[in-house]
C-alpha cells in the first residue's frame, strides 16, 4: 500500500512538473504567469491556466514579453510610461478600450474642455488643446493612462444678426489609473518621510477651468541663509498609498498624498474643488540643500 501510495505522489509530482514545464510565461509589469497562450491578436493576449478550461483576455499594452514553452520569446512595446511628474504629461496614454485598464488601479475621474477664442478657431488646435488639459490633469494625479469614457466635439457655428455664433469646442472625460500600484517602496519611504527634514522647492497648481498649469518656486533659505528645512508632522497608509500631514506647509485640505518619493525628494498631490496642487519637496539629503547647509555652516565659523 505505501508503495502504491509512493508510486502515486511520484506520477502526480513528475505531471505537475511536466505541465509547469511546458507552460508558457506572460511577463507584465513585474508579474509571471505561468500560462497556456490561446491567441495573440492585434491588441490583446488570450489564455488560459493549465488544467483549466476557463479563457482569459489581456491587453497586449500591459503585456511587456511573452515566453513560450519552445523557447521563443516575443517582446512588445508598451504604450504605457512612467510619469513621475507633471512634466511627463505627454507620456499619459488615452485609451479606449476597457480591457487596456483591467486589474490596473483608478486614480480618479479626470475632465477637461477648451474652446476656440473665436468663431475661425482650428478644431485640430482645438481639440489637441483638451487632449493636453486632460493628460496634464492625469499626470498631477499620478496617473499614466487614461481610460477615455466620454469626449463631444463641436464644430464651428456661424451666427446671423438674430442668432450668435459658437467657437468649436472639444471636451474629454474618462478614469486616470496607474500600471503601478506603488510607485515606491511604502515601508522603506515611511523611514525617509519620518526621519527627514525637507523644504518645498516648488509649487504645481492645475485647475479645470485654466488654459495651462501655474508653477510656483520657493525660497529655499531665509536672508541669514538658513534653509527652510521643516519635518512632516504625521504618515501614515491608506488604500495602498503614504499620506502625510504638514503643519509649515499653507495647503487647502491638510491631508497630502504622496505620489513619487525617494531619498532626495518627494512629491506630494492634493485635490480641491475642480484644482490639483503638486508640491515638490527636497530632503536634506538632496545635493542643492546639502550645499546649502555646507555654506551657511561655513560662514557661521567664519
């Protein structure tokens, strides 16, 4: 009985082994799947799970290579990059199909509306002008696509003496989302958040209504050339993301997200009303302020 037993572990092991083995492997951002390919068409990945008859569909945009059981592996290029700021707003991809966002994390709802100043105003200048609204709006919210759920365009409308003219007019609407749940590390950030000292360098501030984003940069020493180092008052987690609570810091909500973060700086993201606000901090361990403080200690010894 223990050898039949024996015998039957061994079959079960060396079958889990062989299926395991000639599984392929779908890579996307980080994640394996060991995987059975069904199909690679023009804008999705089709498989299954080994032993499983239930079939799954993936975007190829989240797929970053795939690896076959023969050996060969295709790679794909992705139309999803990495925003870490406003200023990667042209790196934010509109999309139109459901499927490009699945299983990625939603940022928040995004709008955006520009309108000719005139009746002869271009409609392509127009239209690339809500394009840019919109993607910007994304990018402050550290999103990197856009998931398009509404977009209205209206051409120009020439009035008479009874009936005013309209200019064209575009408006776009959808759901940012992020292909990183994270973009740092939570625990290894709270160290730097709790035990640094940091000083805002600048101020990004978008709102709905604005032809562009208005940026604000600060005064990083005071007239006896000490730097405007303060600590963060609180951190703490909340649906997947470090939050922080700043008293030295005039903001509208008092709660600030951080978005990107890493030894040398940080970049934290509120929202009021239709306006988000970027604000961009520099630690103490940040070149610039390093050499400040190098200075203002060596004129001190003077």
């Amino acid at each position: 009985m223990k050898k039949v037993t024996l015998l039957t572990f061994v079959c079960l092991a060396s079958f889990t082994f062989i299926t395991q083995a000639q599984s392929d492997k779908i890579i996307l951002n980080g994640e394996v799947k060991n995987v059975i390919v069904e199909e690679v068409g023009t804008n999705h990945v089709k498989y299954k799970y080994p032993d499983e008859n239930a079939s799954y569909t993936i975007s190829k945009h989240r797929v970053e290579r795939i690896i076959f059981a023969s050996g060969r592996e295709e790679v794909f290029e992705s139309p999803f990059k990495p925003v870490s700021s406003v200023n990667d707003y042209e790196n934010v991809f509109l999309s139109y199909q459901p499927q490009d966002v699945d299983g990625l994390k939603p940022l928040g709802q995004v709008f955006s509306k520009a309108k000719g100043v005139t009746t002869l105003a271009s409609i392509n200048n127009v239209n690339n002008r809500a394009v840019r609204k919109v993607k910007m709006e994304a990018a402050m919210l550290g999103a990197n696509v856009v998931l398009v759920g509404n977009t209205f365009q209206r051409g120009n409308q020439y009035g008479n003496e009874n009936v005013p003219g309209n200019a064209t007019m575009t408006s776009i609407s959808g759901t940012a989302y992020t292909t990183n749940s994270s973009n740092y590390n939570l625990d290894e950030v709270r160290v730097f958040l709790e035990n640094y000292e940091y000083v805002l360098f600048q101020t990004d501030q978008f709102n709905r209504n604005d032809f562009d984003k208005k940026s604000k940069l600060h005064e990083l020493y005071d007239q006896k050339f000490n730097v405007n180092l303060f600590r963060l008052d609180d951190v703490y987690e909340k649906d997947g993301f470090l939050y922080v609570k700043i008293q030295n810091l005039r903001t509208k909500t008092g709660d600030l997200k951080v978005l990107f973060a890493n030894e040398e700086h940080i970049t934290l993201m509120e929202q009021h009303r239709n306006t988000i606000y970027n604000y961009f901090l520099l630690s103490e361990k940040e070149p610039r302020v390093v050499q400040m403080k190098a200075t203002k200690e060596l004129r001190s010894n003077r």
